[in-house]
C-alpha cells in the first residue's frame, strides 16, 4: 500500500463522485487509487466514531489504521451484499469492543438528540459556560452507556446509519436496535433530564 500523501488531490476529486461500491469495484479491478479515495472518505469518520468508544486519541488513531488494513486484507472477498460502510463500521466497532474487553472496559451489560431536550435559547455568557458544562455532561453520560446501548447510539443518533445498516453491523435484528436505542435514549433523557428542565 502506498501512503495517502502520494495520492493527487485532482484525482481524489474524480474518485469522489463515485459510490462506495463503485470504488470497491474499480480497486478489485485494478485501480489502487480507489481503495485510498475510500479511506480518504471515511478516516475521520472512523478516528471519531472510535475515540467515542475508547475515549482515547491515540488509541482511536490506532485503531482506525487496523481498521483499514483488514478492509484492505478482505477487499478480494468483498460481496456486495451490503454497503461497503456496513463494512468498515463492524471492523471498527469489533476492533473497539475488543480494545474495550482487554483494557477491562467493556459493560457486558445489555451526541444525545439535544433537540428533543427542549434547551432555551442561549443569549448571555453566563448561558454559553452553562451550555459548555452540558456539553461535557452530555459526551461523560454517553460515555457512561453501557456498550450494548452505545454502540447503536453512536451509529445512529452521530454516525446517522440507518436502522438496517445498524442492524447488519451489530448483527442483530432491527427491532432489537431499536429497543436499545429507545433505552440509550431513557437513560440520556433520565441523566441529563435536570440540566435541561426536562
């Protein structure tokens, strides 16, 4: 594989307006460069979504780099089933949870939607340092999921995956994301529901 850097950014523009299949396509084809516009795509998707789980930068960055390798290793294998975003988000989240389990992190244990938390209007100071405290509350108390609920919180309420997609990458039905999310979402409302005047 050949590092990023060497990739010109006019090609880059051109892979861009293709799908994420089109791509996978083009590299099983032979064009290399389509597997590093894929990458270029979802890195920083990847490094965020992970940094979610493990709270750790360096960590995330790590395992984002292994994310991309195994995709790299299974793209000869690759089926089109499914989206390729499927994909590397069951990596990533896999790669996480084992991360999780080795650190002793992991809760075996079965951005909140700020919206439905009916916030005032924030006008003076003393109101931005206010809105800045429950912003941190908010990231510590989904920090504080356990990962059975954050994990599809995570997908849908920051990733904005899809129910199905979620569901193929948990590898569990769509009415079971559902319920975990209508729990992670209760647990949020019941955490956060004071600072809001809910």
């Amino acid at each position: 594989m050949k590092p990023l850097n060497k990739l010109k950014l006019k090609e880059l523009k051109i892979q861009d307006n293709f799908t994420d299949n089109d791509l996978v396509l083009k590299y099983l084809n032979g064009d290399e460069d389509s597997f590093y516009t894929l990458v270029n795509r979802y890195k920083d998707k990847i490094v965020n979504y992970i940094y979610r789980f493990v709270n750790n930068y360096e960590i995330a960055v790590e395992l984002s780099q292994e994310t991309f390798m195994r995709i790299y290793k299974y793209m000869p294998d690759y089926k089109f089933d499914y989206k390729f975003s499927t994909l590397i988000y069951k990596i990533a989240s896999n790669l996480s949870i084992d991360y999780l389990r080795k650190e002793g992190k992991f809760i075996g244990t079965e951005m909140v939607d700020i919206q439905s938390l009916k916030m005032k209007s924030i006008a003076s100071p003393e109101e931005k340092l206010l809105m800045e405290e429950l912003k941190k509350k908010l990231e510590s108390e989904i920090m504080n999921l356990p990962i059975i609920y954050r994990q599809p919180f995570i997908l849908k309420e920051m990733e904005n995956l899809e129910i199905s997609q979620i569901a193929k990458i948990l590898g569990c039905k769509k009415g079971t994301v559902k319920s975990r999310l209508f729990r992670a979402r209760n647990i949020l409302k019941e955490k956060l529901g004071p600072y809001f005047g809910v």
